[in-house]
C-alpha cells in the first residue's frame, strides 16, 4: 500500500488531498482546501500553507507527494503568489523527506480522464468514478488535488520500473 498526497497549488486556496493505493484500487483518505484569506500580508497567507499543509502531512503520513504545474498565460501577478505557495509546498516535501513529483495539468487529465484537454467538470466527475465517491468532489481544487494524486501514482511507478525496483502498484497511462 502506497499513500500520496496530491496537491493544487494555489495562495488563496490549495486543494489537498491525500489517496491510498492498495493493489490496483484507489481510496480517499481525505481531500479538501486550504484557503488564506485575501486581505491578509502575502507572509501571513504563506505561514498558514506552511502551519496547515505541514499538519496534513503529520497526519496522513504520505509516501510521496504529487504537485500539479503551474501553467500560466498572461497573468503575471497571479502567477508570482501561487508560485511562492507552490515553494512553501516543495519546502515542505524537502523537510519531511518526500519524493516530488510534478505533472503537469495535462497528464492529469489524461491519467483521470482518457485526454489532456478535459474540462474540469469531467475531472471531477471522474475522480469520484474512479474513487467510487457518493458526491462530486467539490470545489474543484480538491478535485484537482486528488487527480494530482492519481496521477502520482502513476509516475512514481513509472520511476520505480526505470530503475528496476519491482512492485505490484497499478498504473496509469500517460502518453
């Protein structure tokens, strides 16, 4: 059985959940967001990553994490904050020994969905299929996060047949 935590990188809300892999079968151990809140210092916002992200990791004690890339197009102001709360995550990982990985949004979709250009709705819709979820992850973040995390899965498979290490974990696809 393998843990991983997924995460959605984002400052005024980080989707992060946490899946186990047990064979060739898929389960939610948690899911859900971190949110700051958006009058705060950019400092106070990322001590409350750092403090709750930290927490999660404590409590769930994953073998690996799994964060989505950052793509951006023009939105430079954006794409500076969620880059530093995508450090304060990998900062994280650093401490507490984890292996990263990072696919990028479209192997996401690919590894949940069949296609890198799914919309988000289908992300969701197909995270609780494939985790047999009663109700829809929600918000999307989390959804992401989990797909981040499924997506881990894969990859961290995929690093263990290159280097020949065995292991009976499933796999996904990602072309």
């Amino acid at each position: 059985m393998l843990k991983c935590i997924g995460i959605d990188p984002g400052l005024g809300r980080m989707g992060v959940a946490t899946v186990l892999q047990d064979g060739r079968s898929f389960r939610l151990l948690s899911c859900g967001c971190i949110e700051t809140p958006p009058r705060e210092e950019m400092s106070s916002r990322l001590d409350i990553i750092f403090r709750k992200l930290g927490e999660q990791i404590e409590n769930c004690s994953p073998d690996f994490m799994s964060v989505e890339k950052l793509f951006f197009g023009r939105n430079i102001t954006t794409a500076e904050s969620v880059w530093q709360a995508r450090g304060v995550v990998l900062l994280l990982a650093a401490r507490f020994g984890l292996p990263v990985f990072e696919p990028k949004p479209a192997q996401i979709k690919l590894a949940v969905c069949g296609y890198g250009t799914a919309p988000k709705e289908q992300v969701q819709r197909m995270v609780q299929r494939l985790l047999g979820l009663r109700d829809l992850p929600r918000p999307d973040d989390a959804a992401d996060a989990i797909g981040a995390a499924i997506t881990g899965f894969s990859l961290f498979a995929e690093k263990r047949r290159i280097s020949g290490a065995g292991g009976n974990h499933a796999t996904l696809s990602l072309r």
